[in-house]
C-alpha cells in the first residue's frame, strides 16, 4: 500500500506535541537567542518530484552547521582523496566546538563535522577561490535552484563578536600548520557560512544530489562523483549530530546534519530528503523535537536506511 505522506507529517505534528517546550533555544550569540522557540516545520522532498509539508516550512532560519556539508561537497570536489590527509572521517564523541582531541591528534580534526575540521575545509574553500564568500553562496544557489538564499549579516557579526573559542581552534590548528590562510580570513568564512538562512523547503531541495548519487535531478551537473556522495552521506549518518550522532541513527537511521539554529536534514539515498525545524535544542545541539519528528517518520514509514 502506498504511505500517505501527508498524515503521517499530520501525525507527527500532533505526536510531537509533548516535546513543544523541551530544550533551549541556543543563546551562544544574542540574534539566535530572540527566534520564537516554537515554531516548527516539515518539508519531505521525493526524488521522483513530489513533496509534501506541515507548518513552518516556508520560514527561513539560521542554518549554522547544516552549511559545514555545503563547503564540505565544494572542498571535497575540488581537493578529491587528498582531502583526508587534513581532516578525519570518525565520529569525534566530543562537542562541536571542543579544543581537547585537537590538541593531542596534532591539529587533525577527527571529521569535517566538528568546527575544527570545518574550519579546515574553509581554508580549503579560501586556498582555492578569490572570492569565497561570493562563490560558495552562488553553489548553495546553484543546489537549490532559486537566487533567494543568503548570508544575515548580523548573525555573521555576532558570531565574530563571541566567537572566541572558534578563534582558539583556528589558532590551534594553525600552530600545527593545518590552516594555510591567515586565521582572520578563514574565520570570517566560517562565520558568515553558519549564517545563511534557509526554509525547509529550501534545504530539502538543496540536499536533493546526494539521493541522486550526486547529481542535480533534472540535470547532468555531477556535483560529486557517485563514490564521493557515498561518502559524504557515511560521514553525515557517522558524524552529522555531533556527540550525539549514534543515539540520532539508533533513533532515526538516515544520514543527515543538524545546526544549532534546530535545523535537521536527513536523508535516504534515491528516496527522499526531508529536512525539519524546531529551535529548541538538547545539550548535546540537537533539535529535540526535530529528533524526535525524523524518528516517529522512520518508525511510521518504515523508510530508514537500516
Ligand atoms: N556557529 C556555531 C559555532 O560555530 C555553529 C555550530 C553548530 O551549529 N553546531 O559554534
């Protein structure tokens, strides 16, 4: 029998209900903190064209670590194999923004993942582009097909403004030589990328080439080679949730990547992409409700990967 999409986003909007008020909305930088903490979108993306949503799914939101996979697909295409002589690929089991493995694994970053290894890629992106900022805004408009994405400005600044531990692990790996840029630049990279609003909408359209073994649909544009979307899709079920990422595939069982903006895209290869959004996080900076939406869809569809 067919899975009528459209209850089972209803259900889950009733089911998840409980999980309203739990969490915090992150309040690292003062322009995350003001986001009214419940709201809460659904957009379900098919390969084969359809799509289906539920509530805040047009509303464009702090994206922060989701865009680590953006600059991760550019880096990677550019640099190839060699990519992983800089950065890791397993899980970290520390925080995102932890200084401790780094120092004692040499300024090696356990994955792309964690802020050390995505501040890696973003020197990378700034090694090979004149204009970084520019160019990987115009490949996320690329991926999603509209002109409408972008950097919030102030989000950028407040970053830049608190961001002393990102500045600390920039620091750190360039004393061991893995940032190649002057530190100010690759930050400010790094900081205007985890700024980039995007609606569910948009995210699970824009995530539509790694269910398509790296190609836009539609489209004969190999953004990565079929080899190179298998392992970007390994690294985001393996790393994609931090020090959470195993409780997040027991739960869920889909690849996917969260920001602490409570965005979550999640995916199943050749399927579907389906991207949720609910600000208020756990302690580890996961989306609870997000969570807890993606497992009740795996559980309800029968759709997980596993
Ligand atoms: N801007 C955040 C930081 O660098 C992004 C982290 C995240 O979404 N986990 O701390």
């Amino acid at each position: 029998m067919a899975i009528d999409y459209q209850t089972t986003l209803d259900e889950i909007v009733i089911e998840t209900l409980i999980y309203k008020e739990k969490g915090k909305v992150a309040d690292y930088i003062p322009e995350l903190a003001k986001v009214a903490p419940d709201q809460f979108g659904i957009f379900l993306q098919l390969l084969d064209g359809e799509s289906y949503y539920t509530g805040d799914a047009f509303t464009r939101f702090s994206i922060q670590s989701i865009s680590k996979v953006f600059a991760l697909t550019m880096a990677f295409s550019f640099l190839g194999e060699k990519l992983w002589e800089r950065v890791g690929v397993e899980p970290s089991g520390t925080a995102f923004n932890s200084l401790l493995q780094l120092e004692y694994e040499k300024g090696i970053p356990r994955n792309p993942f964690i802020n050390a290894g995505a501040l890696v890629v973003a020197d990378i992106l700034v090694s090979h582009l004149n204009d970084p900022k520019k160019e990987l805004l115009h490949f996320i408009r690329h991926l999603s097909g509209g002109e409408k994405v972008s950097y919030n400005k102030a989000v950028a600044l407040s970053e830049k403004r608190n961001g002393y531990r990102n500045m600390a692990v920039a620091n750190l790996l360039k004393s061991f030589g893995n940032i190649q840029n002057p530190v100010e630049k690759v930050l400010d990279l790094y900081f205007n990328m985890c700024s980039i609003e995007m609606s569910c909408e948009e995210l699970a359209k824009t995530f539509l080439l790694f269910v398509n073994h790296g190609k836009i649909p539609g489209s004969e544009d190999e953004i990565l080679t079929k080899s190179q979307t298998k392992r970007l899709n390994a690294l985001m079920q393996t790393c994609g949730f931090y020090d959470e990422s195993g409780e997040y595939t027991f739960a869920v069982g889909l690849p996917g990547k969260s920001g602490v903006g409570g965005g979550i895209i999640a995916l199943y290869p050749e399927k579907f992409t389906i991207s949720v959004w609910s600000p208020r996080l756990n302690e580890k900076g996961n989306s609870v409700r997000g969570i807890k939406a993606l497992e009740l869809f795996t559980t309800k569809t029968g759709m997980s990967v596993f």
